[in-house]
C-alpha cells in the first residue's frame, strides 16, 4: 500500500504534522515495478477553523509519500497560491491514482 500524506508548514491554527489524504494498494509479481501517479485537488488540503467553516489556506504544503506514516520514501513541496477559499458543505475528499506498470 503506498500513502499520501500532507503536511501544511505555515498554517494559521495548529494542524497534525502528517494528515492521510490519499492511499491506493498494489499488488506486483516478482520483479514488477510500477509507478502510482496520485493527484490531489488542492481543496483535499483544508482544515475546520475553530468556528466550524472548512477553509483552504494559501501557503506552504509537503507531500509525503511512503509505505507508512514511519516509513516516508518521497517529500514535494508545493505551494497554494490565491485567497483563503470556503469549501461547500457537501464537498467530498476524493483523490486519483494512477498506476503505470513497467
């Protein structure tokens, strides 16, 4: 199983150092390789303010991609520009994977 995790390095309210946002299980033969490709819509990097509304901050993001939480085998920095954005009540957080085998 490889997981997504994201960590926000400047936030305005204190948030977990590592929140999962996207995983996919892969099952390979012996000697197989294969490259998962996640993309993330930015809206999957919000967090609930104190007063209940759930925002997407501008700033700075780490992906971390790994095995585990313990066992991180890849970081991107990414940066989200523009305005703080409301998310809409009924958004849903729904990633993509795709898996390229060699």
């Amino acid at each position: 199983v490889v997981q997504v995790y994201v960590r926000d390095k400047v936030a305005t309210q204190v948030r977990p150092l590592q929140e999962l946002k996207a995983f996919q299980r892969v099952t390979l033969s012996p000697g197989e390789t294969a490259t998962l490709t996640f993309t993330l819509p930015v809206e999957m990097f919000n967090f609930t303010r104190r007063d209940g509304k759930r925002i997407v901050e501008p700033g700075e993001f780490e992906l971390q991609g790994g095995a585990s939480s313990a066992d991180i085998r890849e970081v991107v920095n990414v940066l989200v520009t523009g305005e703080t954005q409301e998310l809409a009540g009924e958004w849903r957080m729904l990633s993509r994977c795709d898996i390229t085998r060699a």
